[in-house]
C-alpha cells in the first residue's frame, strides 16, 4: 500500500473511509471483511478515495463488493455527479465503454443439452467469432454509422433478433444521445468487422443451467420455471471501437484542461467538466459505443438463436435482459429528500434499480431489475434483482462479476490453458477456445469467489439473490 487509510466499519459488509483533506465525500465500500483485505493488496482503496475528489459528487464514492483496481477508477467503482456542476470523466466508465451481459433463457433441460454440448459448442464458436476473428456480418462505412446512432434498433431494422430483444435491454438497446459524427474514423474502422464477435480477455459465450431458485415469484417474472433449465449468458463489449473513443477523448481532454489535470490526485481521473464542449461531445460518442456494444450483443443473440436450431432443431431463446457494465448515465435520483438529476459513473458495475422505476421492462416493473452478475469460467453465475434499498444506498447499483485477483500476466505463467480445459471437463463442463493462453488468462482461480460477492449484495440489500446458474459449456476468446 502506498498510504495507511482509515476505514470504518459500518457493518459487516459495509465499510468507510471517511472525508478527508480534499475529499468532497466519504468512499462506501461493500464487501466482505476477507474481501475487503483483497481490496488492500492493490489500489482499490486509494483508487476509490481519490474518485471522491471530483467535483459534484453526491454523497460517497462506492466500491462494489467485487472491487479493485482500474484505470482511474477502481473496477466496482460507482459514482453519482451532478449533472449541472459535475462532469464525466472516462476513467469512470473504461476503456471497453458498455461492456455487458446478455441473458436467454430457452425451453430446453439440461438433459436435450448435454448430449450434444460439443457440436453446439463448435456450432456457436462458428456463427459467433471470438479472439482476434473477423465478424460473419459485413457492414459498410454507413451502416457503422447507423449502428453508433440507433444501436440494436438498427439490428432489428435489418433482420436481426426482434422487438421483444429490444423491450427487455437496458436503454431499450439504444441511447437517443449518441452522435456518430463524434466518433473518430479510426474507432469506426476498428468497430467495421467486430459487430456479431466476442473479442477476447473474459469475454464468453456460457451455456447455463438453472441449478438452484432462491425467490421463485421474481423468477417466475423473469421466465424462469425450473430447475434445469438451459439459459445463454452472453458477456462482451464494443471491442475496438469503444476502445478507441475511450482513448481518443482521454488525450484530447488532457490537453484541453491541463489546469483540471495538475490539480489532480491521480491524472487518470481527468473529466470533462459539466456544460462544456468537450463534456457534450465525449457523452454522445461514449453513447454511440454504447450502441455498437448493445446492437453487438444483440446480434450475438440471434446467432445463438441459429446455431442451437442447427444442431437442436426448433428451440425457443428469449431475451430475459441485457445490462450494461461500464457506462455513464443520466438519471434522476432522491437526494436527502430532493431529487436530483445526475451523472451515474459505472465502472465494473451493474445498474440494479428497485421495483416501480420507469426505466425498467413493463412486465419486470413490479419486482425490480434483473441483475445478470457472471461468474469466472467454471463457477457459478448469478440472477438477482434490484431493490429500493439499492435506490437509496449506492444510486442502484450493484457488483458485475467475480473480480480479479490476479493479473492476466501472473494467470498465464501460473496455470496451463489445457490443464485448466482437461480439469473443468472432469467436472462436466466444456470449454471451446481460440488460444490455449485466453484460457490460462480466465482460470476461475484469478478471479474472487463470486459466491462470496454475491452474499455481500444480497445482506448489503443492493442486490437480492433470484437464481443460480451452473455452466455446461463455454465460448472463450
């Protein structure tokens, strides 16, 4: 640790480090107490101190339960900036701008699955690419265009996946803020062969199975009967596309305020300030990848709707939600009694609003938010729901997976890709991968105990358990 920080405890999944010097709020952190000693071994805790510098931040800067460290926010950071006297700030969202979970669910069991988990497997590597492979769906420089400004509406327009998809997406698959113009030519060529591909890192295509129902009524809202059923997570962002926005309006905004940059503590955290030029561009080009990123996913889905009819005749997949990872949105929330319109940073984390809020599927409305929370390659994975006491406590959100604990680096010289490959087969799950090091990358031990993050969400009540899923075969880069 490069500093000793004072952390209180409010309970014992809730910790604070309090206001200090320059710190415009205390940092809320949500974890476990073994969970929280994981967060001391790197930057998480100065990461989430530094992010309650920023101006018009409202009442913490959070960490959720699977935190730590990122590029100028930790990853699980969660902020709320105000809209008028704030900013945005690209650390607060990441590089891999609406990197996010799509889930379906299918009337198939487990049973209609496992016999065939192999060709299906290679079926759905087949019609969706991973690592460095070149999208099946070719669009021209125009239709690119059309993607960043409509996103998975466009996917719709053109034959893909249906309105029932766009219904249960978060945004509706589209934010209506998006301006192509403010994408650099680059961005749109790197984004030209990447729509319908999962990229690589921890990007997945997982075939689930229902294995334990905590809360049958929000299942039951969700489409989810019973145990063993086979459901299709998809996790995957805006490639290089989003990439580059990230990294085009990081080094723009540093040399437009080099003032903001020299008084800050950490100069990862530059931002754009309310109501500036720079503020209003960046937004809009960080919704039109957003939109690359929702229309990706929502093709993935209808190419998993192709290979299962391929290999298992007439299947029926439904979108149960789509949720965003890594994102800034605008959003109205009750502030000691006022409600207030606000900048929500989310950075690693999933958006979990409670029941009743407008944002949410009219047919999820009266229970809440699905919350798609994936696991590592071989754990479990998790279906929660919003709550109100999420609304009032962390702007609602929540936790987006397991968290790494260790580098990418440390995993590949620590574990072989096909022992991690021979190993997960003996306990009944498949893995298809490009490259024995992407496997190596995401063995399930560089990642925390997601079982463990979970828990911290359900008693912190940001986040209540709904399902439990198990993995039958996966997809990586």
């Amino acid at each position: 640790m490069e500093e000793e920080i004072e952390i209180k405890k409010i309970s014992d999944v809730v910790w604070e480090i309090p206001k200090s010097g320059n710190m415009k709020v205390p940092c809320r952190i949500f974890a476990s107490e073994n969970l929280l000693e994981k967060m001391k071994q790197d930057r998480t805790l100065i990461q989430g101190k530094n992010v309650a510098f920023l101006p018009g931040i409202y009442k913490y800067s959070m960490i959720m339960p699977d935190g730590h460290s990122g590029y100028g926010f930790p990853i699980g950071g969660v902020a709320a900036l105000d809209y008028e006297n704030g900013g945005i700030s690209p650390g607060g969202i990441g590089y891999d701008i609406n990197c996010g979970v799509r889930l379906l669910r299918s009337d198939l069991t487990k049973e209609d699955v496992k016999p065939k988990i192999k060709e299906l497997l290679d079926k759905l590597l087949e019609y969706c690419p991973a690592g460095l492979g070149s999208s099946n769906i070719k669009v021209d420089p125009e239709q690119i265009n059309d993607i960043l400004d409509k996103g998975a509406k466009w996917a719709v327009e053109n034959g893909y996946g249906n309105e029932d998809d766009l219904k249960h997406s978060e945004e509706y698959g589209c934010m209506e803020q998006a301006d192509s113009k403010q994408v650099s030519d680059l961005a749109r060529k790197r984004g030209k062969k990447q729509i319908a591909t999962l990229g690589s890192g921890n990007h997945f295509l997982e075939i689930q199975y229902v294995d334990k129902i905590f809360d049958e009524k929000t299942a039951k809202a969700f489409g989810i009967e019973k145990e063993g059923q086979v459901m299709f997570m998809i996790h995957c962002g805006s490639r290089g596309l989003g990439h580059q926005v990230c990294s085009d309006y990081l080094r723009e905004m540093e040399h437009t305020f080099p003032e903001i940059v020299k008084g800050l503590s950490d100069r990862e955290l530059i931002y754009a300030p309310s109501g500036s030029d720079m503020f209003k561009k960046y937004f809009k080009a960080m919704c039109a990848a957003a939109n690359f990123a929702w229309c990706n996913r929502h093709v993935l889905g209808h190419q998993t709707r192709l290979a299962v009819k391929d290999v298992l005749g007439g299947a029926k997949l439904e979108t149960v939600y789509d949720v965003a990872h890594n994102i800034a949105k605008v959003e109205e929330h009750d502030i000691d009694g006022e409600i207030k319109k606000v900048l929500v940073h989310r950075k690693g984390a999933t958006r979990a609003f409670g029941p009743k809020r407008k944002e949410i599927p009219e047919d999820y409305r009266e229970v809440g938010q699905p919350i798609i929370l994936p696991g590592s390659m071989g754990t479990s994975s998790y279906i929660l729901v919003g709550t109100d006491e999420g609304m009032e406590t962390t702007f609602g959100s929540t936790a987006h997976g397991a968290g790494r604990v260790m580098s990418r680096h440390e995993a590949i010289k620590t574990f072989r890709g096909e022992k991690v490959v021979k190993d997960l087969e003996t306990k009944g799950i498949h893995v298809k991968g490009v490259s024995w090091k992407g496997i190596a990358e995401e063995a399930s031990e560089a990642y925390k105990d997601v079982d463990e993050v979970v828990k911290v969400s359900h008693d912190a009540g940001i986040g209540k358990l709904v399902v439990r899923l198990k993995p039958l075969g996966v997809v990586k880069g």
